[in-house]
C-alpha cells in the first residue's frame, strides 16, 4: 500500500516536472488567455526545394501560401508578422515547426516574404502577434 502511494507521488511529481519543461521553449514566449504573444526577433524565409513535402502539421507546403513555421505555436494559430524596417505586415497560419536556428523565431513562406518586402534579404528583424486560431474543419455527413 505504501510503495502505491510514492509511486502515485512520484509519477505526479515527473508529470510535473516534464509538462513545465515542455512549456519553456527558446524565446521566452508562452501562450496563455491574457497575453497577445508578441514577440520579436529575426524571421527568414524558406521556399521551393520544399515545395511538396509534408509540413510538421502533415499538409503538404507550399510556397505560395500565406503560412509560416514556428516552434511553439500551436498549428491553426494565426500570427500577425510585421517586418520592422518596412512596417509592412501579413497574417499567416502557423503549418510547420521550424526554424532549426536559434537565431530565427520563425520561418515564412515566399509569397509572405514577398509582400513583406524580405524576399531580397532574406532576414529581417520582425514583429510576431497572435491574433486567433484558423477555425476547425467539420466533417460533412454526405
């Protein structure tokens, strides 16, 4: 009975323990009801030799979309970026995980980089706001 109770306790305890690891991530930035999840930082972008492939969230990407990756946010997550030198903004949907630099809070599309004036560039220092979630697809009962 009292080996239940401490591997009841100890299980409780490594729970925690991960699940406020797995929070933490590498801007600082955690998600919550009452924050608008601005942050900033260098954002690149990424394009055609990717063309095709599965993103994290399993669509598959494209280079002409409006999306972007990142490596907390929740997919579906809508995300204002600004580009800070050009003030030129686009809201994007958070499909992939990315980038793999530490330097970089996010990864965005070409056709986003276009319009953010980056496509020449490359990287520009940048301005990420949360703005809503994509709404879930329902399946229709045909």
């Amino acid at each position: 009975m009292l080996r239940s109770v401490f591997s009841i306790i100890a299980a409780t305890v490594l729970f925690s323990l991960a699940n406020g690891a797995l929070a933490q991530n590498a801007t600082g930035y955690e998600p919550s009801a009452g924050n608008t999840g601005a942050s900033s930082g260098k954002i690149a972008w990424y394009g055609g030799r990717f063309n095709g492939r599965k993103t994290a969230s399993g669509e598959r990407f494209n280079a002409s979309a409006m999306t972007m990756a990142h490596k907390t946010l929740p997919f579906g997550t809508r995300v204002r970026v600004t580009n800070l030198k050009t003030h030129r903004s686009v809201i994007l949907r958070v499909n992939d995980r990315g980038p793999s630099s530490p330097d970089l809070v996010g990864d965005v599309t070409l056709a986003a980089a276009k319009k953010l004036g980056m496509a020449r560039s490359g990287i520009v220092e940048a301005k990420l706001e949360v703005v809503g979630r994509t709404p879930k697809r329902t399946a229709h009962k045909s």
